[in-house]
C-alpha cells in the first residue's frame, strides 16, 4: 500500500488543509505527523503562552483524526531526523507540508528536500495554506514585492482565491507506529492566568460567533478598547486552526462594511507575510533604516522594566501591558499604542518590545509582529515614519469613560469618568488614596528627544 506523511506545521486543523487532502489523495495510507522541534525551543518561540496554546491544539486535531479512524503522531527532536524516521519506518513515498516564509521555514524545507531526495522521497510544500494569498502571488512593476500596503491591498482584494476544501470524511494510519507523549497545558509552568483556549474546535466556534453576532460592527467599533469588538481569532490564525482563505470567503458572503474592514485586516497578514518573504532580515533588522542611535536596556533599564510591569504613569498604556501579562493577548489599538510609547516616547530599540511581546503573545507571529513593531517605530513600511501617538489621547479617544484602563489598572477603579486618564492632576488626600505611579516622562520633553533623535 502506498503511504504518505503529512508534516503539520503552523496548520493545526483538518478544514481547508491541502497537503492533507494532496496526501489523502495520492496514498492509500497517510501519517499525521507533528514534530517538536528543537530548533524551535532554542530560537526562543517555545514560550509558555504559545506551548500551552499548542498543546490545545495537538490534542484537538488528534481527538479529530481519531473520529476519522486515524490518529495524530507526535516525535520530539531534530525535525529532519524526525521526519526521515518516520518516512523510513512507514516506507512513505513523499511529505506534504504548508509553505512557510520566515527564514527558518525556508531553510527548513530547503533542508527536509535533501534528506527526503537522499532517500529516494519528495517533498511537497502547498501555497495558500497559512495566508490566504501566497507571497509571490503579487507583485508590483519593477519589484519583488509590496513596499506600501494599499496598492497591495487592491489587488490582494482583486485576486481570485480557491474555493475552502471541507475536511476528510476518514483518515487511514498505517500500524506500528509510535509517538512521543502529547503536551499537556497543565504541565507548562508560567501561563498567562487568562490564556484562551487553542484547537480547532475552538477556533471554529469563535469564527462562526464571530460571523454570526460580532462581524458586522467591525468597522465602527474595532479599535473600542473597553467594547472589545474584534474577533479574538488571532492565536487561530497564527496557529492555522482556522483558514485565512475560509475566513475571507466567509467574511465576504457576510456583505457588509464590517466584513469588508475585516477582510482588510486579513489582507494585512499576507501583506506582512509578502514583505518577510521578500526580505527575511527585516525579522531582525530595520527595513528602512534611520540611523537611529535607540536607547537600549543599559541606558533605559528602568524605564524598559515599568514599561514591561504596566507602570509608566499613563494609564492606557499600562492596562495594555496588563492585558498581555494577563492574557497572553492585546487589543490591537493598545498595542499600537504602547509600541508607539516605546519606541517614540521613551526611544527604546523597537526589538526589545518585539522581544517581550514574542515572549507573552500566544499569536506571536514573526512576519506580524515584527513588521507591526518596525512600523510603529518609524523603520518599517509606514509612509509616515515619525508619527507619535500620544497615550493620553488614545485613551481619551478610544476609552473615553475609562472602562478599559479600570479593567486592568484596579488601582484606578474608583476614579469617575476620564479622570482615570490624568490621575496625576489629583491633589492632596484625594492623589494620595490610591498607589499608581506619576507619569516616567512629560510626552512634550519625550517628543521632543524623538524628533531630534530623528532629524540629527
């Protein structure tokens, strides 16, 4: 009988998976496999949040293909050593896997073809698996790739994409294989206390509520702090529990201005997927650099510290930090926000902040966070490089009555209305009832080193 391997990736779901369905296709007997790959946990990604997010998810496309007659094979190591094994040990014919395009991903499958050649197998690795438009789909005259989201964006939304491929009916394992134990949330130690819940059957349920109660009020209320009115489907996406390209066809037949402001947001992650794939040191490295001379841990230790405990003085941005710690996740506009305030305000090296953002978020995703972190510090893709947003009002615009500093600042719960966005214009007895720190710089001094940072 014939075999092939299904090496699952940033892919976690049986829905809308095609070297699930190539594999299914071209063998009587297919191997799910997922390996834990070293690499992966000595690059710095294995982060509690994200491990515990992952071992939801493992557990979950296992009790799938066991209702589908097959099973899920968990090997932990070197992921060329791993995967060689298992194709030997099932005498498999070839690997389907998702494309990726981080650099890491494309070494790794550079490196999975050599080893499967050398043993006589091939590799297969599928576009239009985790983006809903492959990297080099687009591209503009005279270029490798989009520099400027919008012109981007207009043929992204012109682009005709594939119709969602349901899930396989039955999955057929072949015997004698065995698997490492599967992750358990509760054996991960340092969780955010709030982490949500990973899978597929989660991640289905949220994008189905979404599209039934939440989607066509995206537009007009998706950066309200305190409404928390987008989707939480981000960790879905990241971990590919649920399909960008399911997710923008059903956003679509939804017809509304919600939905299509929604469909922007998805068209985004290719955007950002396209740059990364185009320039794989913009992981690391400033995209369009300014020679900036950035503050860093010896110079700002302090101030990096509060900024990371949400305990800058500003309110909106510390119930930001507060929100990551507690949850593992951030609503976007806060995290716009408190960006802005670390790289603009307190003139921090925007790396740091990706760095302790890749280390909390459960959708920390390398294209995404990376570019969003360079564009908000000026160094990335955004036609407007010296923007500062001021954190007093982005509070006082996108939570006006305070609700969502309240939610995660308690020590300001009792402050009425938008005071709670200028606690430090209390006086007396009134300042002195409640512990929150004064603000760790005047914004007018802060923007003022920015722009002479900047212009020098």
């Amino acid at each position: 009988m014939s075999v092939s391997v299904v090496l699952f990736t940033s892919d976690l779901r049986l829905h809308d998976h095609p070297p699930l369905q190539a594999a299914l296709a071209s063998a009587d007997e297919v191997v799910p496999l997922f390996v834990l790959d070293d690499a992966v946990a000595h690059a710095g990604f294995a982060v509690p949040n994200r491990r515990a997010f992952l071992a939801d998810c493992l557990t979950d496309l296992d009790a799938s293909l066991r209702e589908r007659g097959g099973r899920l094979i968990v090997r932990s190591g070197n992921v060329y050593a791993a995967v060689r094994e298992v194709v030997l040990e099932s005498d498999a014919d070839e690997v389907h896997m998702s494309a990726g395009v981080s650099g890491y991903a494309r070494r790794r499958e550079e490196q999975l073809r050599r080893v499967l050649e050398a043993e006589g197998r091939r590799l297969h690795a599928h576009e239009g698996v985790i983006r809903a438009v492959a990297p080099d789909t687009l591209t503009p005259a005279h270029a490798d790739h989009f520099a400027v989201f919008t012109p981007y964006w207009r043929q992204w939304d012109q682009t005709r994409q594939r119709t969602p491929l349901a899930a396989p009916r039955s999955v057929h394992v072949p015997g004698g294989l065995t698997g490492d134990p599967f992750p358990q949330r509760h054996e991960i130690v340092g969780i955010s206390p709030a982490l949500a819940a990973g899978g597929e059957s989660e991640g289905r349920r949220l994008l189905f509520s979404w599209l039934n109660t939440g989607i066509d009020s995206y537009e007009e209320g998706h950066d309200d702090l305190a409404g928390d009115a987008t989707s939480r489907l981000s960790p879905h996406l990241h971990f590919g529990t649920i399909s960008p390209v399911e997710a923008v066809h059903r956003a679509r037949a939804a017809a509304s201005a919600g939905a299509r402001a929604y469909v922007r947001q998805l068209c985004w992650r290719d955007f950002h997927h396209q740059v990364l794939a185009a320039r794989p040191h913009t992981a690391h490295l400033d995209y369009r650099p300014h020679d900036d001379h950035w503050r860093n841990e010896t110079s700002a230790g302090e101030e990096i510290e509060a900024w990371k405990r949400g305990l800058t003085g500003y309110p909106v941005v510390d119930a930001g930090m507060r929100q990551l710690s507690q949850e593992g996740w951030m609503h976007n506009r806060a995290r716009l926000v408190t960006a802005s305030f670390l790289t603009k305000t307190l003139y921090v090296d925007w790396r740091i902040g990706a760095r302790h953002f890749l280390d909390l978020l459960v959708d920390g995703d390398i294209a995404n966070n990376q570019l969003n972190w360079q564009w908000m510090a000026g160094t990335g893709t955004d036609t407007r490089p010296n923007r500062v947003l001021n954190p007093l009002l982005q509070g006082m615009r996108y939570d006006p009555d305070g609700q969502y500093v309240r939610r995660w600042v308690p020590e300001l719960a009792d402050l009425p209305g938008a005071a709670v966005h200028e606690p430090w214009k209390l006086q007396g007895l009134e300042r002195a009832r409640f512990e929150y720190p004064d603000p760790l710089v005047d914004l007018a001094d802060a923007r003022a080193r920015f722009q002479q940072a900047r212009t020098s």
